[in-house]
C-alpha cells in the first residue's frame, strides 16, 4: 500500500507541475533573441510589486587565460565601478590618468624583481590619487539604490557570471537603461583598492579549512582542465593582474550572442519588449573562441590516492567520473545520490551515521558543460576509525545499492522528495530568476528545466542499477585530509596610501538624467492582516487557545505547504534543548520505529526540521497539502510519542567532540567565541551549553522530559499552503495537544549584556590564520518606537551597501578588508537598550590601521 501512494503521488506531481508549466502563469517564461544575439527570458509574475532582474555572462573562470587567472573574477569586481559617464565627473581628464594605470599594471605583470615592481606600485599610487579627484565612488550602486533597488550583487562561477539585483516593478525602465548602459563602455577605475580586497578575499577562503581541502581535491580531480582551477585564481596571478588580459577578456565574452538579459516579476512583457530592443540592441556581437583542445578530463586508470593534512578532523571524499549537464543520466544519477543519502534520512549513508557507525557521510553531484563528478563525502568517528575504515563502509553502502539491494519504497520515496524541492525551487522571483541564468550559461532548453520532474517520476529501479554500474565503479579518486593546516600563502602588502575619499555627494550627468525619466506612480500595497480570511486579507490570525496563536497565508504559486510550530523556550533557559532537537532527529514514535518513521514521511513528500535557538524551540514542516493531515499526525507522534533510543545518546557525544574540535581550529568561530564572550560573559552561548561530560551522562528520559517542558510552552503556529483556513484549524486541534499548553512565553529573552565603564579590548593570540578577526560592541540607549525608524536610518547609511561608510572607507578607500560590516539591534521590549556591532577580517599585518579606522568611524 506504502510503495502504491508512493507511485501515485510521483505522478501526479509531476502531470501537475507539467500542466502548470505549459499555462501562462508563475512558471510561464517567454524567450526571444534580438538581432545581435542576445538571449531575453521574460517571466512575468504579478504576485509581490518587484522583479528580479539579471544580466548573465557565458564564459566564467574556465575561460581564464592560463598566465593569467583569476581575471573573469577580478573583471566582475571592476563592472561595479562605473562606465565613461557612471561614476565619473570628468571622464575624458580622468582618462589620461587610467591610461597610464593600466600601462602600469600590465608593466607590472610582466615584471619579477621586487626594487621594479615596488617602484611601478609607487607610480600607480600616485596616479590612482591623481584619478581618483574625477570618480564618484560607487555611484552605480546608489543609482541602483536610489530606484528601490535592493542584493545589489555579482557571482563569478567556474563557467558563468551573473550580475543581479531586485528592484521594484514600476523602475522597469531606468533598470533597463542603467543595465543596457553598463555593460557598454565599462571603465578600470580605482582598481587599487580593487586588487588588495581581492586578495583579502583569497584570504577569507583560505582559511576556511573545509573550502582548503576541498579546493586541492578539485585541483586534483580536474588536473588537466580549468575547472581544477581555483575561481579567484593562483596567488601569484592575483598579486600582479593585467588590464590588458582583463579588457581582453571583456572584449572576447561580454558580447551580446554570449550574454542573455533575466527579468522575472511584476512587469507586463509586451511593454517592456520595445525598450528592451532599443536599449539592449545597441550591445556589439562578436566570435567566441571554443576551448582548447588540449583540455581533457580523463577517466581515472585506477583508484588514485590523494593525502593532506588540511582540516580540524580527519575528512574524506571519493570522486568518481560522471555526466556533464543535462546528460540524460543525469535525473538518475541524481535519483540514486538522494537513495544514498537524503532529507529524510533514509539512505545507505544516513544509515551509517544514524547507527553512529560515521561522523558524516553525504553526496554531491556536481556537473558542468564539459564534465561532471559524484563526490561521497564522509568523516569518521572522531575515536578509533581511520579513513580507510571510513571509504571501505561507504564502499560497502554502495556495493549494496548496485547489488539492487533496496526497496522501491526508497526509490519512489526520494523521486517525490526530489520533486517537491524542485516545485519550492520555483516559489519566488529571485530563485525562479538564477534558474534561468543557469540554464542559459548551461545551455539548458527552459523546457528541459520544466521537464525535469516527469524525467524524475520515469526513473526506474534498471535506470538506477544501469548508472550505478557504468559512474561508481574501482576507479576514482579517493581524497583522505587528516588533522593539520594547509601551508600559509605569502601575504600582499604593496606600498599603497589610501585613496582619499573625494565626489561621494556628486552625481554624474548620467544620474542626473536618469532622475528626469518619468517613472509610473503605483500605490503602496500593504499586507493586510485580520481575524477572518476574506480577499482584502493576506494573513489570518487567529488565538486557537489563549497561548496558541495560528498565522494563514494562501500559497498561490503550488501544492508545497509549509508549516512552523515555535515554541516560546530556548537554550538560553535550557541548554540541553541543543541535543533534544538533534536527538529527535534520531529516534522514531510509539507507532513508528525510527527507519519506517522517516519512510512514511518521505512517500508523503514530507520533510522537517528541529532547532533550538537561544529564545525558541522550532519545527518546521515541509510537504504535499494533500498529504497535510498524514504530515502533521506523523510528526505529532514525535511531539507526544517519541519512541526513546538509548543507542543514539552516543551520536550526541560524538556531535558534541566533532564541533569542539572544529571550533577549536576554525579562525572564524574562534574570533566569534571571544566576541561573544566579550559582550555576554558567561551568558555567551558557547558557555551556556552541556559540556562534552555533560552529554555523555545524559540518558533519554531527561532529554524527553525537556520536550515535554517544551511543549507547554506558548506556540505560535505559521501555515502557508493551500489548505483552507478553516481545515488548517481543525487540523491542528485534532492533531496538536494544544491542552499541554500552559506556560506563557517569555522569548524572545531579555538579553542581559555585560558593562564597561572605560573601552576594553580581549585578545585571542594564533599565529596558524592568515586573516585576523575584529569585532566591536557597542551599548546604546533606550529607544522608543519612533526612534527605530532613526535605527533603520542609521543602520543604511553605517553598512547598507556599497555606498556605506563602512564599506567605502574600510573597503573602497583603504583595502582594508573584504568581509567587513556593521549591524544595528532594534530592541524588542520598551525598556530594553540597542547596541551596535561592527566586524572587519584583515590581513593580519593590517589589523591595527583596520582596528583604528573602524572605531573611527564608530
């Protein structure tokens, strides 16, 4: 019965999600090609007054030149600075000055002794000042800003870059325009600061130590090919980059027939075609070399064994060859990574680390135009397995699924779990936007990409058996990162003065006609809440019980409904709340053991998630509405019923050593460990927590004694599907032992912070990262509602974008960093204080100029 609703659901959603695809609506794309060759995708979508709007670019860090990496990245940076009328005061006096820069720059490039290159750095120093009195700084993202705009950003990726932002519908025009503009005539100003953020950023992610390890295993992986290429480059090419290399780049790729235009929102198309053709018509065409041909991705011989020492626990993955995008194995492929491991936490691998038999064991697929690979990530128990021990059991795993040894409950289970993440994937603008970037840097048909669902449903047990014999044989790579640190690269300090701060309030001639455009006047549409659903109301509350409160929201784009139950406790009243959420996760119900627990969830399409944070205790519920009451009775028995596990309390205690020894070696969490020491005490929440003794004494009747304490507290309770209000309610009352509540909420906790009467400064001495890690609190005083209007204010201009203070001073102006930033804190209660935080991550030979300037600006 289990295995034929299974089947029945796959179907349906998958003749659903076709049937919807094929009508005008949510899913609806139109796609046309002006005369230059420009791809244009239209995807209008009336249901919030904004578009996601994006301009994609084929080519990415695999068309890097070999000399010369890193430079696709480093042009996306440059395309923020303007163009020869954006950002500019006087373009044609600012460009004796660029010119000279660049010829400097490529002279740079091509030099080796340290005296030359000191002295060529000395000179671009003093020309970027001289230039730097004709450039507005970052005027292209406070034009974007001016219009509403908002994630104004750009991602470089190994065969695309994508730049993007959301804007509101009724700026349609000026967006086209700013857009149209910017890709024209795009010009090199203040790189210098552009070059050291760069390499700050190269910082960052070296000493991430996962992103390390996994960085050598690609380079392996891929030896003979660019994707084996870092994306930012080799640090050699990042110190000295060449303008000429970059405009090349510009020149070869940025051309209209390599690019396409994204919209995707509140626009009518038919309106917006006209001046799309007029403003976009004006981009040059041109040829787009292929790859070279001495670009291979070979079959491995043999298993290949790489060994490092990279990481703060010992860290595996198994690569093996696969199938480029769209490949018709890829559906099946990615059928049988989610049959090894997968939401619900019924496959081969989960099962290892379920049974506490690994750490960690996942899949990932990962494909591109040319190639593709499936990497089996694990990592062994912390005590007593090597990574040997580890690969063998994950070889096991997969021996056992090519072997046929699983049942179709599994298949059709995860067919449905795949399929209704991809209906959420289309949920909203901006997500159903980057879809159609990446089918257009991929080369995806859009009807491919609606199609993918009825490929899913047609998968079949000899589809998964065929795959897994052809891709997951003796011959892959077997990448083994035992505990150490990847060797320190050599830092870049050259002898640049900041750039003084100059024009930040003028505005270019562009700007100042693009404010005259005339722009629609639209109305602003509130979110009207109320008692009772009627249609002038957008969300319903409604207090079930005196301390259970239930919000409706209609789903209006598919069948996936989602479904939060919050509890007002947290860990900062019950620590062990950490491991009650992780335990629940482990254990079945009185009705359900824990393997067909998580079965009958996954055939329902259902998933779910437990959290403790330091004010609530969450559950959230993802799954098909017609399956919404099955859902919600299977998770109650977990609520009220949960089965207890002795045998899982171990997984807590190997959880609990994996992350201390992590943390204990990641810069990033340390420095958030001081911080959070400084300015909490022994409130910090990395103090008030169980202790690695402490979860090993604990047993499963306090951690369900906790969640029966949990669960009389007061809820709140948030639907969105496209269940009736009504039977949303009474679900929820036949379902939910809404009787159990009985404590009123306290949360969020009234967040006591520790007092200084003069500044102090705590310090946390290692000489292993590269990057040291900043960060200031600030305590301020008790505002009234009208002042956190003046909070929000001040919170844009102190870090909200690329025209911020922080930003350009830390930033644009000095090169201080690249992650750096500020946040401002609306208290929640009347009589509770706001406070500011800043945080700045530099090269360690820049921290006390950093230090100093943030507190200045402070």
């Amino acid at each position: 019965m289990m295995i034929r609703i299974s089947a029945v659901t796959t179907a349906i959603m998958a003749v659903a999600f076709f049937s919807l695809a094929q009508n005008p609506g949510p899913l609806h794309v139109q796609i046309f090609t002006l005369d230059n060759g420009l791809t244009v995708y239209l995807n209008e979508d009336h249901s919030l007054p904004n578009v996601f709007g994006a301009v994609v670019v084929r080519g990415g860090s695999k068309c890097d030149p070999v000399h010369a990496t890193g430079i696709a990245h480093y042009f996306e940076h440059i395309m923020f600075k303007g163009t020869d009328e954006i950002g500019t005061t006087e373009y044609e006096s600012e460009k004796i000055y660029l010119d000279s820069i660049a010829a400097l720059y490529d002279r740079l490039a091509a030099t080796t002794g340290v005296e030359e290159q000191t002295a060529i750095q000395k000179e671009i120093n003093r020309l970027s000042v001289k230039a730097s009195e004709y450039a507005i700084p970052n005027e292209f993202d406070r034009i974007l800003e001016e219009m509403g705009g908002t994630d104004i950003n750009a991602g470089t990726g190994n065969e695309e870059i994508v730049y993007y932002n959301i804007f509101p519908g009724n700026q349609i025009e000026k967006w086209l325009e700013v857009y149209s503009h910017r890709f024209i005539h795009p010009v090199y100003r203040l790189f210098q600061a552009e070059l050291e953020t760069v390499y700050e950023e190269y910082n960052m992610y070296a000493d991430d130590r996962i992103a390390t390890a996994f960085e050598k295993f690609i380079q392996r992986f891929y030896p003979d090919h660019p994707y084996g290429i870092p994306i930012l480059g080799y640090p050699e090419h990042l110190k000295n980059p060449s303008m000429s290399e970059m405009d090349r780049y510009f020149r070869t790729y940025y051309v209209a027939n390599n690019m396409a235009l994204v919209l995707s929102g509140d626009f009518d198309p038919e309106l917006v075609k006209p001046v799309i053709r007029e403003k976009f018509g004006r981009w040059r065409s041109g040829d787009i070399p292929s790859m070279p041909e001495n670009y291979r991705v070979e079959p491995f011989a043999k298993r290949e064994v790489l060994k490092k020492r990279l990481t703060p626990v010992r860290f595996g993955i198994l690569g093996f060859r696969s199938v480029p995008v769209n490949h018709e194995d890829g559906p099946a492929l990615d059928v049988l990574g989610r049959m090894m491991s997968n939401e619900a936490g019924t496959g081969f691998l989960d099962k290892l680390v379920s049974d506490n038999r690994l750490m960690m064991a996942t899949v990932m697929g990962d494909r591109y135009t040319e190639a593709g690979g499936e990497y089996l990530i694990f990592v062994p128990r912390i005590i007593g397995q090597s990574l040997k021990k580890a690969e063998r059991l994950v070889m096991d795993e997969l021996q056992k699924l090519k072997t046929g040894g699983f049942g179709d409950d599994l298949l059709e289970g995860v067919k449905t779990e795949i399929m209704v993440g991809y209906e959420q994937m289309f949920e909203n603008q901006y997500n159903r936007g980057y879809m159609m970037c990446e089918a257009f840097s991929q080369g995806i048909p859009w009807e491919d990409v609606l199609d993918y669902p009825e490929k899913i449903s047609n998968i079949s047990r000899e589809d998964i058996l065929s795959v897994a014999e052809r891709y997951f044989g003796g011959k892959y790579l077997a990448f083994y990162s035992k505990m150490g640190l990847p060797k320190k690269p050599k830092t870049l300090r050259p002898p640049f003065e900041p750039i003084p701060p100059k024009n930040k309030e003028m505005k270019s001639r562009f700007a100042q006609r693009l404010e005259e455009m005339e722009v629609s006047q639209t109305e602003p549409d509130f979110i009207e809440f109320g008692n009772e659903y009627s249609g002038d109301v957008d969300v319903v509350m409604k207090d079930i019980t005196d301390l259970a409160h239930l919000y409706w929201v209609e789903n209006r784009i598919n069948d996936v409904f989602h479904l939060k139950i919050r509890f007002g406790i947290g860990t900062w009243e019950m620590p062990v709340l950490r491991q009650v959420a992780e335990y629940l996760q482990l254990i079945g119900t009185g009705a359900h053991d824990y393997d067909e627990f998580n079965r009958l969830l996954q055939t329902r399409g259902c998933s779910y998630y437990i959290m403790a944070s330091g004010d609530y205790f969450e559950l959230m519920i993802i799954g098909m509405d017609e399956h919404l009451e099955e859902s919600v009775e299977l998770i109650a028995g977990l609520l009220y019923d949960p089965r207890p596990d002795d045998r899982k309390l171990n997984n807590l205690l190997q959880s609990a050593k994996l992350n201390n020894k992590f943390a204990l070696q990641d810069p990033e969490t340390m420095g958030e460990v001081v911080f959070r020491y400084a300015v909490h005490g022994e409130r910090s929440p990395y103090l008030n927590r169980l202790s690695e003794k402490e979860v090993k004494t604990l047993q499963s009747s306090a951690l369900l004694q906790a969640l029966q304490t949990v669960v009389t507290c007061e809820a709140d309770i948030h639907y969105s599907g496209t269940a009736g209000m009504g039977e949303v309610e009474r679900i929820i009352r036949d379902k939910l032992e809404l009787d159990r509540i009985r404590v009123k909420s306290t949360s969020p906790v009234k967040d006591k912070f520790r007092a200084y009467d003069r500044p102090t400064v705590f310090f946390l001495s290692d000489d292993k990262p590269i990057q040291s890690r900043n960060y200031f609190y600030l305590p301020g005083e008790i505002t009234d509602e009208p002042g956190k209007a003046y909070l929000d204010a001040y919170y844009e201009y102190l870090d909200g974008g690329m025209h911020s203070i922080i930003f350009q001073e830390i930033r644009e102006f000095r090169s201080l960093a690249y992650a750096t930033g500020g946040w401002v804190y609306k208290p929640f209660y009347p009589d509770e204080r706001t406070f500011m935080i800043a945080y700045v991550g530099t090269q360690a030979d820049k921290t006390r100029e950093a230090v100093e300037t943030m507190a200045g600006i402070l």
